[in-house]
C-alpha cells in the first residue's frame, strides 16, 4: 500500500526585502504564506519571486530570521511561526 505523504504545514510569516532585493517583489514589506521548515520557505521565497540566488547575489545576501542568521536558526530545528520575520539583507562593501 502507498503511503500518503502529508503536505509540508505553511506559516504566514513577514518578509522584508532591504535595498536591491526589493527589486524582485516591488515591496520592502510584506506577508506570505510559506513552509513552516525554514530551510523550504527560504528556498521556496527565492523561487517565488524568481531570485537569482546562484548568481553574486546569494553570495552578497544574507537571509535572517527574527534578527538570527538563517543557517543558524535552521539548525536549531525550530519550526517558522506565524508572524516571524524573514529578512533578506544585501551585504555593503565599504573600506
């Protein structure tokens, strides 16, 4: 017997997109529904909106969540909860 898979549970959550990055949504802030895994809704906001991650640009962007580092909190195997914010953060270069 095929064992049924259970769609991965969705949040709605807060993104802010901060300088270049508000390119790709035309906003800085705003609300969506995404995976509650913080590993899926990162990936999957980027190819929502169609980011080329692969390119510098996921080389100069760091992604936080609630104000932590995404690696960081993905690792902590917490789940994303209503209302938490995920902000996607150009690095400045500067000397």
């Amino acid at each position: 017997m095929k064992q049924k898979t259970r769609p991965d549970p969705k949040v709605e959550v807060q993104i802010r997109f901060v300088s270049i990055m508000q390119r790709y949504s035309g906003q800085r802030d705003f609300r969506l529904k995404v995976p509650a895994d913080p590993a899926k809704a990162c990936d999957f906001i980027i190819q929502h909106y169609n980011i080329p991650w692969n390119d510098k640009l996921g080389r100069s962007t760091r992604i936080f969540i609630n104000k932590q580092l995404a690696q960081v909190f993905i690792k902590s195997g917490k789940n994303l909860q209503e209302g938490d914010l995920l902000a996607f953060i150009p690095i400045s270069g500067g000397g």
